[in-house]
C-alpha cells in the first residue's frame, strides 16, 4: 500500500510539543482553558508570528500597488506584519509608516494621498496555507521553548535546540533556492539595509 503525504497539522504540530513534555496527544485542541494542549497551542501561534515575521518568500508580495479611499486614507490589510515602501532607486521623497490600520507618510507629515504607492507586504497567513518546511521549523522552535517553560529539562532542551538548528537551515536553504540567489538580493533585505520603512 503506498503511503500519502500530507504536510503536518495544526494538531500533528500540538501533539508533537506535548511530546516533549511527556503527554500524550490530543484528538482535539481546546479553544480555551488551561491545559497543556490550549499552552501548547499558544506557543506556537506565537511562534509561528514570530517566524512569519522575518517576510519569507510564501508570506511576501512585493510592488503591490495600494490605492487611497474616499478619504485618500491607505487601508493596510489586518493581517500585514510588515509593510515596506517600495523603492525603485529613483524616488526619495517618500517615508511611509503604518498607524493603526493606515499608511501614514512621514515625509508629508499626512495620512492623506493623493495617488496609489507600492508597497513590500509581509502577511501573517493561517497555518494551511504554509509550506511544509515552515510548519515544520515553527513546530520544532516552538515545542523547545514550550519545552523549556514546561518542563525545563537541560536534556531534552540540548537534543531539540540540535533539531530546531536543522529546521531552520533547511527553511533558509529554500527560502535561498525560491529567491534565486542570495537573501541579500531580495527587495526587502534591499529596502532594510537602506533604511526604507
């Protein structure tokens, strides 16, 4: 019988932190209360922000062009973790920051515009719409440090923080091979390093 591959669960992921603790798996995760399932499962929400914050190639559209409402106000998605200018080497006379859900720009002290703007956006997405090398890389940096507030084994946290290392050079080996060269070249380490916003 040939076996099926499907990229891990949400509650595969759950299951593998309560793993590291001891426990044993859950058929279901709570939506609330206190347990080592719901523990669990907030740890990894917040490390899966964490990592989806560093605008990895799944999470980032690049030269999106956002255009002002009635007001001339800038709407950002709520789920946008980061939002850059896009900078096309030529243009310096724009500064742009995000406040409350809108594009503030900086250089014209306004939330007001009067045309569209591009922009690098980073999104937080839902868990099944990331990659398996990701999921993967959340799952195991989140259950050492659900491991290390649980339990606080300096064993067990040796042997997982060897794993997490793994993890996270295969991610960045994709993320590498997906932009087609250095993370140097993509346009948002670009707009980092000259100090665009």
């Amino acid at each position: 019988m040939a076996l099926t591959y499907t990229p891990i669960t949400e509650l595969e992921a759950v299951n593998a932190m309560l793993a590291t603790i001891g426990e044993t798996p859950v058929s279901t995760i709570p939506a609330s209360g206190i347990s080592d399932a719901s523990e669990a499962r907030s740890e990894l929400h917040r490390t899966n922000r964490e990592v989806q914050g560093l605008a990895l190639k799944f999470n980032t559209d690049y030269k999106i062009r956002f255009s002002p409402d009635g007001e001339g106000k800038i709407n950002i998605p709520t789920n946008a973790l980061k939002v850059i200018s896009y900078y096309d080497g030529y243009s310096a006379s724009y500064d742009y920051a995000v406040r409350g859900r809108y594009l503030w720009d900086r250089y014209n002290q306004t939330y007001v515009f009067t045309a569209s703007v591009l922009l690098n956006i980073t999104y937080f997405l839902e868990w099944e719409l990331m990659p398996e090398h990701v999921r993967h890389y959340v799952t195991v940096k989140a259950g050492r440090s659900f491991q290390a507030n649980a339990v606080g084994s300096p064993q067990l946290n040796a042997f997982t923080q060897e794993d997490e290392v793994r993890a996270r050079n295969e991610m960045f080996r994709w993320e590498m091979n997906k932009r087609g060269g250095s993370m140097l070249q993509s346009p948002s380490t670009y707009d980092i390093f000259n100090r665009r916003a």
